[in-house]
C-alpha cells in the first residue's frame, strides 16, 4: 500500500513540476511579447518608488497586460533596486522587458516638460514646453522674457 502512496506521490510531483515550467514559460513569453500600448505614453516614476507601484501604474495606463508578470519579470532579471526616478517615453508595442530596461537606464529623462533659457547679446528669452508622447515631438506651453513680461502660470 505504501508504494501505491509513494509511486502516486512521485507521479504527482512529475506532473507539478510540468506545470510549473509551462507556467514559467508562459509568464517569459508574456514579458518578452509586445505590449498592449497603441500609443505613446509618458510615464512618471516618482523618487523613492518602487516596481510594485510602476506596474500598477502601467497597468492602470494599460502599457501592460500585468503588473505581476512585470514585477516577476523585474525581480528575476535583478533590475528592481535599479529603479530610476524620472519622467520616461514608453513606446507603443513596448514589451515588459524594454519597459523595465527603459526605466532602469540611468541619463536624463525621456520625456515631460523642459523648460529653455535663451541668452543672446540683446535679449533673453525663457520657452516652457512638453514633450506630446503622440508625436514625439515638443508643443510650446509658454514663452517669455523674464523681467519685461509677465510670468505665465505654466511655468
């Protein structure tokens, strides 16, 4: 009787570990498939977040299709504690994998606002403006030259 158990047993443990390395390969097809995002989004992580709130953060954007599987994917690649504060262009079709690469990148952000000080011999000029993640490109929130005109609100 003791052998049925045990050859039952064994038999069990073959079939979970089965399914437990489909799971795995599942869950690495999902990080490393092309996202859910048709379009462009600017992404901001804040200082002293972590990945638990950035993939619920994608997930309610709907940039990832689960904030689990990027958290996992994250933590397995050891790129969790590498986590940058900043404001960051994820592109459309982006995987889980390039998203945590795109974050965990250290430089400057990617995206948000800027604002450009111009100084020429004559005249000194300051421009606010914000990066559209839809076109990629800069849309002019305001313009200036400080001391002469009044300071708009956007800046």
């Amino acid at each position: 009787m003791w052998r049925h158990i045990a050859s039952n047993a064994v038999t069990f443990l073959i079939v979970a570990l089965f399914l437990l390395g489909g799971i795995i390969m599942w869950g690495r097809g999902q990080y490393d498939a092309p996202g859910p995002l048709t379009q462009a989004i600017c992404l901001q992580v804040e200082r002293g977040s972590n990945m638990r709130t950035v993939g619920d953060n994608l997930a309610e954007q709907e940039a990832v299709t689960s904030a689990s599987i990027f958290r996992i994917g994250a933590e397995y690649e050891k790129k969790t504690r590498a986590l940058k504060a900043g404001s960051f262009l994820i592109q459309p079709d982006a995987s889980m994998q390039e998203i945590v690469d795109t974050v965990t990148r250290g430089g400057a952000s990617t995206c948000g606002t800027e604002v450009v000080y111009r100084i020429g011999i004559n005249r000194l000029s300051t421009q606010v403006r914000e990066l559209d993640p839809a076109t990629s490109r800069f849309v002019e929130r305001a313009e200036f030259t400080p001391g002469v005109d009044e300071v708009p609100e956007v800046y």
